[in-house]
C-alpha cells in the first residue's frame, strides 16, 4: 500500500534553476479535478502529502487545497522556494502543514544569484525561520532544509564545509528537523536536459557523504543518493500518479477520473 505520495501540484516557479527537476510540459488541474485526486488518494489508503512543484504556492488555490487535506486526515507537508511567504502571510500559509522543506542550495549571495534562485533566498528563509516559529513551535510544524548537489554546487569539501557551519550557526537553534542533501538526480525537466553540466561523481559524492558522517552537527543530517530516491511516488500537476526507478518514472495510474482508472 502507498503510504506517502510528492504531488506536484504545478510547473510553475517564479525561480529558474537550470538543474531543476520539475515536469515541465504538464498544466495544473483545476481545484474540482485535484479534488477528484484528494479522493483517490483517500480511498488508496495514502497518508500524506507532500505538496511540491515548481513552487506549490504559485497554484491559485493551494490553501484550500491543503485545508481540504488537512480535513480529510493526510498529514500535509510542502517543499518551497520560500520566496512567496514573507511574516505577513506565513501564519496563514503554514496553519495546515505539518511540515516545510525549504530549497536552500547555497548560502552565498552570488553563488544564488548565478543559479538563478536570487542573491538574497538565503537571507530571506533565515529571517522566515524566526516568523514562522512565533506562530508554530518545532512540536506543532517540522521545518526542513533541502540542498541539492551538483558537480557546480557545493562540489568539494571546502564549500561543504561553509555551508554546514553556517547552517548549524545560524539555523539550527530554531529546532530544523532535518538537512537533506541530495544528490543531484536528472529524472526529467532540465535536470535530465542539462545532466552532463550538473552530474556529480561518485567519489566526490562518496566524499561529501564521509565529511557528514564524520561531523557532529546540531542539525539532523539526511544524505541522499540517487537510490535513496528510487521508489518515491509522485503525483504529477495533471494528477499521473508515478513512481521513481532507476532514473526514470513509471506510470501507475491516472487520479483523474476514479481511482481505478489506468492511464
Ligand atoms: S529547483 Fe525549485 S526553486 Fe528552482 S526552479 Fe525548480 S522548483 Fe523552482
């Protein structure tokens, strides 16, 4: 039985990262069809999900969404940019989520910059952090940091190492469950187009994963490989629910239009 499912809601992002993996030939369903792929996941015994994209907060209607969710009893989790949520909006944003992973690839102003995620996203989740926890403890809302790999980011020990002390430095007393480091994984979009540029090796990787086990950190540290990743299931913004193998996707069915339906 699936237990968990990563629902990309959209394609849609306001950023541009070049080794970016989302579906990029996929339009968003509307609300009353993703109401339709709610009530499949229930019937399938799915618990929760993980609401992604692109940037989940880019579809129009992703709060009564998530409420929708909540009422039904799946715990809700979301990956973001974090960019569309500022200390104005974060307490209604966040009152249905369980848990917030925020993509947060480097901690330099130009190394954001160049990869087209904006000179100030690190800047602007460390200020984010404090907001969100004035409204939501670490027991009420888990709040995650997702960093990926490449051979152009964060590809040897010494920039490793920066970002670690910064990130237990700055970040870690506002109780962040987990750092996930994953490998960099070309399953499609401009990741797949762009893998040469951005594939990262197996002995440098071997050693990023070594540096970690070998550090005593105050943030929880996760390490992803490419395997770690295989047997995810995904449901894509136009309700395909899928399934990670091997570098690639299999399709299993269509939530669309009943819960039986092959696609
Ligand atoms: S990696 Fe995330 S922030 Fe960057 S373009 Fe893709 S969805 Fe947007």
């Amino acid at each position: 039985m699936i237990k968990s499912v990563c629902w990309n809601l959209t394609s849609e992002c306001n950023l541009n990262c070049q080794y970016c993996f989302r579906e990029l030939n996929e339009e968003a369903q509307n609300f009353e069809n993703n109401l339709v792929v709610l009530n499949n996941l229930k019937e399938m015994g799915v618990e929760r999900i993980t609401f992604s994209g692109g940037e989940p907060y880019l579809y129009p209607k992703i709060l009564e969404l998530i409420k929708e969710a909540h009422d039904m009893g799946f715990k809700c989790y979301i990956v973001s940019n974090g960019s569309l949520l500022n200390a104005d909006n974060v307490r209604d944003c966040l009152r249905y989520i369980d848990k917030i992973s925020f993509s947060c690839d480097s901690t330099k102003a130009y190394i954001n910059d160049h990869i087209g995620r904006g000179a100030d996203s690190y800047e602007h989740v460390k200020e984010l952090i404090p907001e969100i926890r004035k409204y939501y403890g670490p027991d009420r809302l888990m709040i995650d940091i997702n960093t990926v790999v490449t051979s152009t980011l964060l590809n040897d020990l010494k920039e490793v190492d920066v970002m670690f002390k910064k990130i237990n430095s700055e970040l870690s007393m506002y109780g962040i469950s987990n750092w996930k480091i994953i490998r960099f994984y070309p399953l499609r979009g401009y990741a797949k187009e762009n893998k040469d540029l951005y594939w990262i090796d197996d002995n440098i990787f071997a050693r990023i994963k070594e540096y970690f086990e070998s550090v005593e950190s105050f943030v929880n540290v996760d390490v992803r490989d490419i395997e770690d990743m295989d047997n995810d299931y995904i449901v894509s913004p136009c309700g395909i629910l899928k399934q990670s193998y091997k570098g690639s996707e299999m399709v299993i069915k269509s939530l669309r239009g009943g819960a039986n339906r092959v696609q």
